[in-house]
C-alpha cells in the first residue's frame, strides 16, 4: 500500500471518474512545509499562525511574522497558502495579553473577535502577511466569523493596511484571495450571503460541530455528541458547498473530518473542492479519491441527507464502498 501512495506523490487528486478537487495540508510553522510537499501537498490549506504567539512572553513583530510568512510562500513555490489570522482564545491563551477569565471562553472574546477589538496586534498581522504576499500565492482567511459585519470590518481594515503600504511604496500583490472559516452555524445558515462577498470558504469542522451539537470538543463526557456525520452537520456543509457554487467560489474544509476516510466519499459528492488535512493523510487520501467516481458519491451524499442518525449515515457509506474501504 506504501508503494501505491508513493506513486501517487506528484499525481493530481481526481476519482475515477475525472472529477479534480485539491488536497492540501494544515500547518503550524514554516518548518511543516517539508511534509507537506514530500506527502504530494498540492496547497496549504490551513496555516494556523497561532504558533508564532504562544510560548514566549510578547508580541511577535511585524519582521518575524514576515519572515514566517515569507518562508512558507516561497517553500510553497506558487503554490496557493490559506493562511489564517490569529484565532487566539478557546483553547489557547496567550498569558500576556492579561485577558480575564471567562465562564465559557470558546464562546467568548477569541479570534476575530479579539482582533477587531486589539487592531494593532491585528494590523500588524495584516501588515507582515501583505508584505509576504509578493513571494508566492497567499490567501488570507479571518477564522470565527459569525456576522457579515464582521467580515466586512475586517475587510476594511485590510484594504486599509494595503493602502497605506502601496503609500509607501511597499510591493503588495493584486491577487489575494479573500475567504472566511465557517465554523460557527449562523455563518453556514448564511452562506448565500456570505458567498456574495468573500472569495472562498473553509470548512472547520472541528468548531463547527461544537458549536452545532452545543458540544465542547474538549470534554470527554459530552463526546458521544461530537458526530460528523449526524446529518445536521452534512446538511450545514452541503449548504455552504451549494451557496459557494452558485456564486463560482470555491470551498474548503480545513477540520479534522476532511481527512477522515468515512468522510471522504461524502465530501466528494457533496461538492468540496479542497481538503485540507494533516500531511500524513494526503496520500492515503488520494489513493481513497481515486476510486470514487463522483456520479455515485453524488447519489450516495444525497441519500446521506436524508438519514435520520450518524450511525445510519456510517452504515450507508460502510455499505457503498465497501470494495474500496
Ligand atoms: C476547525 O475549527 O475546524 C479548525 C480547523 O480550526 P481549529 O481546529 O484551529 O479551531
Ligand atoms: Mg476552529
């Protein structure tokens, strides 16, 4: 089976059946990037930039954040990289911001929240990551987006650090893409509104079905509701895939499910058309890919939405790809 992945390394991701989408990876550092291209990465679809925050006892400046950006661009050689704002809190503190503690923090003041609210940390961000963008094919994404105003503030102050760097004549690309996460269920809800204005969309599941089964994803207890494939949570994606389409964007998913092999066929015939997963999962995934044919991931998605449970939905996918799982 190793064999068999490894010719798959500089092979295109396309089912048996023609249909391309992309595989990517998920990175934390520019030191990831080497796994990403020995596994056949053809994209990063998420670089979580939170690592250049945590552990130490300051802000990172704007010079290392561009040499961190620059870095993984060039690695990438013209390769696109979804590169996410920081999408501090939840999970992951940073002690010195000195933010009180909250009762639910996964509900609380993270991410984007936090950034519209301190705007020199995220302006300083946004400053390194446009003066990156000249070294390859960056794509900027604002994780935990709930409203449309928030996605517009954001926009808005991008677009301000843009201007103000062609001011003072600083190379800055004309091609970012702009895209938001959906991980939060009234983004997914209004994704045809959504798709009006951003470029793209990823998927993270992981906050997505926490949110959606009101269900932390950190609590043993609780985990018998965190279920990918409950039917609530393939109608959501199918929802943002479908709302992305009929405005020609694209959709990601850059969660843990994208990479999950009982997913997989799913997400095809839902319509996804990038997977963003840990390095290790790309061949495997690509080999899984080319087995499918999309015609009958399709019939086999629209039956899945019709399920009453996940365990019906798991049986259903056990059952059609049974020769190829
Ligand atoms: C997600 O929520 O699915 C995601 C990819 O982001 P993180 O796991 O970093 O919250
Ligand atoms: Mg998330």
């Amino acid at each position: 089976q190793r064999a068999e992945w490894a010719k798959l390394r500089s092979e295109p991701s396309v089912t048996a059946d023609g249909h391309h989408v992309e595989l990517a990876a998920n990175i934390g550092t520019p030191n990831d990037v080497a796994g990403v291209i020995d596994n056949g990465g053809e994209a990063v679809g998420l670089y979580r930039t939170e690592f250049l925050y945590m552990g130490r006892d300051k802000l990172p400046t704007e010079k290392e954040q561009f040499n961190a950006y620059k870095a993984v661009l060039e690695k990438m050689e013209g390769k696109p990289v979804v590169v996410r704002t920081l999408d501090i809190g939840g999970d992951k503190e940073l002690p010195y911001l000195d933010l009180p503690k909250e009762m639910n923090p996964f509900l609380g003041f993270r991410a984007v929240r936090l950034c519209l609210e301190q705007q020199d940390l995220f302006r300083t961000q946004l400053r390194a990551l446009l003066r990156a963008s000249v070294y390859g094919n960056l794509r900027i994404m604002f994780p935990m987006i709930a409203t449309l105003d928030e996605f517009r503030e954001a926009k808005a102050i991008l677009l301000e650090e843009k201007a103000k760097l062609i001011e003072e004549q600083i190379p800055v690309s004309d091609s970012i893409q702009l895209g938001i996460m959906v991980e939060i269920p009234s983004t997914a809800v209004m994704a045809d509104q959504f798709a009006k204005e951003v470029d793209f969309f990823s998927i993270g599941t992981n906050d997505l079905i926490q949110y959606t089964m009101a269900a932390d994803r950190m609590n043993e207890r609780v985990s018998y509701l965190y279920q990918p494939y409950n039917p609530a949570i393939l109608r959501l994606v199918q929802m943002v895939i479908d709302a992305a389409h009929k405005e020609g964007k694209w959709t990601g998913m850059c969660g843990e499910m994208a990479g999950d092999a009982t997913a997989i066929p799913l997400l095809i015939g839902l319509g996804l058309d990038e997977f963003s997963m840990s390095a290790s999962s790309i061949l495997p995934a690509r080999s899984q890919i080319s087995k499918l044919s999309l015609a009958e991931m399709k019939k086999l998605a629209a039956e899945a939405l019709q399920q009453r449970t996940a365990a019906d939905v798991v049986a259903l996918v056990k059952r059609a790809t049974e020769d190829q799982v």
